[in-house]
C-alpha cells in the first residue's frame, strides 16, 4: 500500500490544505462533500500536489514539515517544481 502527502486548493477561497492519506481519490471526494470539519464549506476542492511514499510515517513527516514552512509561496514553488 502506498500513501500520500497531499495538498489541496479551494477553487472559491485560494486556501490551501495540506494532508495525508492511503486514499487520495477516497479523502477529496471526502473534502468535497463536507466530511471533513476543516475543510467544509469552503470548497470545492481540487488537487494541488501530492507525493507519493511507501509508509504511513513517511507521508505524515512529509506533511509536517509542509505546514511548518507556513509559506504560499513556498508551496507555489513546490507545486510548480514538481511538474
């Protein structure tokens, strides 16, 4: 099994979300239908980036360390620099 870091923007906000999971398909049907108390209401969502990893732990330090960098920017470049 593989899992994700993922991040995701609001098409009506701009706001980013950032995440991770074992079911990327599962978890933005999940954000988009307001089944998920931080991010309801303020979608719909649409998928901005996302890193793929071989462990649980691995996805969730991917994750931290994205929202320590608390930068728009930073993630732009991130997002930019993997296409």
């Amino acid at each position: 099994m593989t899992f994700h870091t993922y991040i995701l923007r609001s098409t009506t906000t701009s706001r980013f979300y950032v995440g991770h999971t074992g079911n990327l398909q599962k978890r933005l049907f999940e954000h988009n239908n307001n089944r998920t108390r931080s991010t309801q209401n303020r979608g719909p969502w649409k998928l901005f980036h996302s890193e793929e990893y071989a462990t649980k732990v691995q996805a969730s330090r991917r994750e931290r360390e994205i929202k320590r960098m608390k930068s728009r920017k930073w993630i732009e470049d991130l997002a930019r620099a993997s296409r």
